[in-house]
C-alpha cells in the first residue's frame, strides 16, 4: 500500500476519535448530554465542510476535464455540502440531527456513485467504514437527542 493510503487511514481513523468519544460520553457522563451534543454536531459540520472541500480543487485539477462529473456541479456539490455543515449548526438539535445524518449518508452517495471512477479503490473502501462509523454515531446522537 502506498504511503498516502496508510497516512488517509490514518487520519480517517484518528478523525472518529471524537465522534465515538462523544458517543461513550452520553452513557459514561448522561448529565453532560446537552453540551456532548453541542460539541459533537459543532465537529461533525467541521468534519462535513472538510470533506465537501474536497470536490472544489477536483473541479480544477485538469485542463481535458475528465471527470465523472462535470467541473460545476463538482464545485456546487462542494458548495451545497459545506453550507449544509455551517448552516446546520444554526438548526435546534433535533434538526442537526437529521440533517448531519443525511449529509454524511449523500457525501459517500456522490463518492461512491458519482466520483467512483475518479478515486481510487482503498479510498472507497476507507470512505464506506469512516462514513459506516459515523453514521452508527449519527444514528446514536440522534436517539440522545429524541428520547432524552
């Protein structure tokens, strides 16, 4: 395995730590919930505006634009996922809830429908357990929210 794919591993795996942190947190310190909560939707958008960043240099990487998508709608997916992040932050929580379950769940759909062709195999393989993880916390998050 090359050396980028071992250093993307390991900064994806190192980048669940806070997610699954906050996830202990709410059953080891359940007095707490509300601010865990804070915290974990504020990481959560960070997470997403990052990951959105990464279809904009994508747009313009090469002059023959061969892409599996053209290089606007490269850059507007960038877009529309890095203001769900930020705007996210300004829903109640039960809205963050849902709307940070659904982007991370669109985000791995455009990787792995529309952008497979583009990234290479171990980064789609690392994206589907990253974004599994994530969901599952996503989903734990949201049952703190709505049956507490």
């Amino acid at each position: 395995m090359i050396a980028v794919a071992r250093l993307a591993i390991l900064v994806g795996i190192g980048g669940l730590i806070p997610f699954i942190t906050a996830i202990i947190s709410f059953f080891v310190m359940p007095q707490n919930n509300d601010l865990v909560l804070h915290y974990f939707y504020l990481y959560s958008a960070g997470i997403l505006a990052f990951m959105a960043g990464i279809y904009w240099p994508l747009a313009m990487q090469l002059d023959n634009r061969c892409y599996p998508l053209s290089p606007l709608v490269t850059m507007l997916l960038s877009q529309v996922f890095f203001l769900t992040a930020g705007l996210g932050l300004l829903l109640p929580v039960t809205g963050q809830a849902i709307v940070y379950s659904l982007a991370y769940l669109g985000l791995y759909i455009v990787d792995a429908r529309w952008m497979r062709d583009y990234w290479p195999h171990w980064y789609l393989q690392l994206r589907m357990g990253l974004t599994m993880v994530v969901l599952l916390c996503q989903l734990a998050a949201g049952f703190v929210v709505f049956y507490n």
